[in-house]
C-alpha cells in the first residue's frame, strides 16, 4: 500500500450537484483513513509512503494531459475555488471548483500512484496506491467529479512505458467499477495506443446529460447497467471482463471505487460491502499484476470494510 504524502492540504469545501446547487465537497483525508485502516487489518498489508520524482510526475502529466490545461491548473487561485468553464469537458458544466491546494494534492495523488506502478514493476504482484482526489473524470483538457488529474493512467502509462522498453507489445488495461463512468479516462485512452479501459458503470442518464456513452475507441469496453444490478449479474460481468483482460494484457490497473454500495452518499446502487472479497478474489484469479489506484467511495462509515473485504479476496485468491 502506498500512502499519499499532504493529503490533508487539497480538500475543496464544495461541489454542483445536478441541479447545480453547492453541496457540501465529500472527498478528504477522512476517506483514506478509513480506507487505510481496513487494509491494514490484513496481516500481509505493508505500508509505506508513496515519494517519487517530481520531474517523473511532470513527464507523465506531459503525455496524459494537454499542456493548456495544465497550464490553467498552475494558475488556479490560492486564496478560493473557483469554477471555471472551459476546464469542463466539452457539452458539461462545470462542478468542480479549482485551487492552488487542490491541484497540488492532485499531483501527489498522480506521485502515489506512479509510486504504485513502481512498485509492480519492482516485482509486487499487487500495489495499492491510497490517493485522493479521484482521478478517473480528468481527462486530456478537463475536470470534474472531484478530479483534476488522471491517477489511473499515469499508472498504466507506467507500466506501459517499462514494458515497451523490455519489447512488451501488450497493452495495459485499466479496469474501472467504480460507480460513475470514467469519462476522463476514455478520453485519454482513446488517445493512447498502450492502454485499454474496461468500465462496470451505472447508468450514465443519472448524473450525465448523456443516457447511453459509446465507446471512444475500439480499446474501450463498457458495461452500463440501466438498472441497479444484482451482485451475481455484476460479478458475472466483472467475470467476462477479468478474463478478457487476461487475454489482451500484461498487467491491470483497477480503478477502485467503493461507491457501489447501498450507503454511499453519491450512489445509488445497494451492494454490501462484502461484494469487494469477490471483487478481490477475481482480480487475484486473472494471473496478472494488479496495480490499484483509489476512485471514489464516500460513505465513511462503511469504507473501512469495503478495503478490509477487498483486500482480503486478493490477497487470500491470490
Ligand atoms: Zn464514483
């Protein structure tokens, strides 16, 4: 497991929900406290803190994002969020404020989770990169959903980027059942030849303007559940979509988010957090390195159970 340093520092106060109201912002260290706490209840759990480069986090950002964005993100304001239009993706409206505090716990997400990569590549054959804010809604020129930039693929370009230099032509693939469409993440893969996305997503009608999201790419593989799934209808999906990738690539990075389960203030959906040892257990079963980067998952009461029961399907499956 791989801790976030500062995270304390880049908390937003508030987000837009759908009506555009300011609602109270639910992404802050409390969450990976929580999610820390029921990964170390398993005795096989090592901590340590996840330091890289910064010139390493600058190259990376360099490939995923376009360097206008980047450049908006520097500027933010310190002093307050602030909404700004033309960092949302295109036909959405903002919802994410932008501050200098953000953006820079946003870059130490980005270094927790190359610090993860790292790690597979050093020969872990599982990583857990406990970063925050999200990532997977930042894509090439855009936030939103609490994200600014993408952890998930600065992991998978990682990983790419040591396998193209060992001759691997495999591509990465990123595997994402958090609740929400990862928009961002299509978004960058549809530009990046080394990596594939796999997504288990609710409905897209219920928090985006779009009812039905076709892929951008022929690398990008969707699974939209019109309506709140079933646990064994999911993990039969997840199932398919584990062996699939097991097929195509050398090593999965998992998008993890917890807000599939019946508590989560921005979900919907009813698992128990039980689902995530199944979850575990089927990423244990694809053979594959797996490098886990932290999404959402809001409901702070139940987090440390959905780490404890996921942690303990990998690592007691693998
Ligand atoms: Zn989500």
């Amino acid at each position: 497991m791989l801790m976030q340093r500062d995270e304390l520092a880049g908390c937003v106060p508030w987000i837009l929900d759908q009506d555009g109201n300011r609602t109270e912002g639910l992404d802050d260290d409390r969450r990976l406290s929580e999610v820390q706490e029921g990964l170390q209840r398993h005795p096989r759990v090592r901590a340590r803190i996840g330091a890289v480069d910064p010139q390493q986090v600058r190259q990376t950002l360099g490939v995923l994002h376009e360097a206008d964005y980047l450049e908006a993100l520097e500027q933010a304001p310190a002093e307050e969020a602030v909404l700004i239009g033309k960092l949302a993706e295109p036909g959405l409206l903002p919802d994410t404020p932008v501050c200098a505090q953000a953006f820079a716990a946003a870059r130490e997400g980005v270094a927790t989770s190359i610090a993860a990569a790292m790690s597979i590549l050093e020969g872990a054959r599982f990583s857990y990169a406990l970063c925050r804010p999200p990532g997977h809604h930042a894509g090439p020129a855009w936030l939103g959903g609490y994200c600014y930039l993408n952890n998930a693929a600065a992991a998978a370009h990682t990983l790419a980027t040591a396998a193209g230099e060992h001759g691997t032509s495999s591509p990465i693939a990123i595997l994402d059942v958090d609740l929400h469409y990862p928009n961002g993440t299509a978004g960058i893969v549809a530009r990046s030849r080394e990596m594939t996305l796999h997504s288990l997503h609710g409905s897209t009608g219920a928090n985006l303007p779009w009812e039905r999201v076709a892929p951008r790419s022929e690398r990008e593989h969707l699974v939209s559940f019109r309506n709140v799934p079933g646990s064994a209808e999911y993990l039969a999906h997840l199932e398919r979509a584990v062996a699939e990738i097991r097929r195509e690539a050398s090593a999965v990075v998992l998008s993890l988010g917890y807000d599939t389960i019946a508590a989560d203030p921005h979900g919907g959906w009813s698992f128990d957090p039980a689902i995530f040892a199944d979850v575990g257990r089927l990423l244990a079963g694809c053979e594959l390195p797996v490098c886990v980067v932290q999404e959402g998952g809001y409901a702070l009461g139940a987090l440390a159970q959905c780490s404890h029961a996921f942690v303990s399907g990998l690592l007691n499956g693998g």
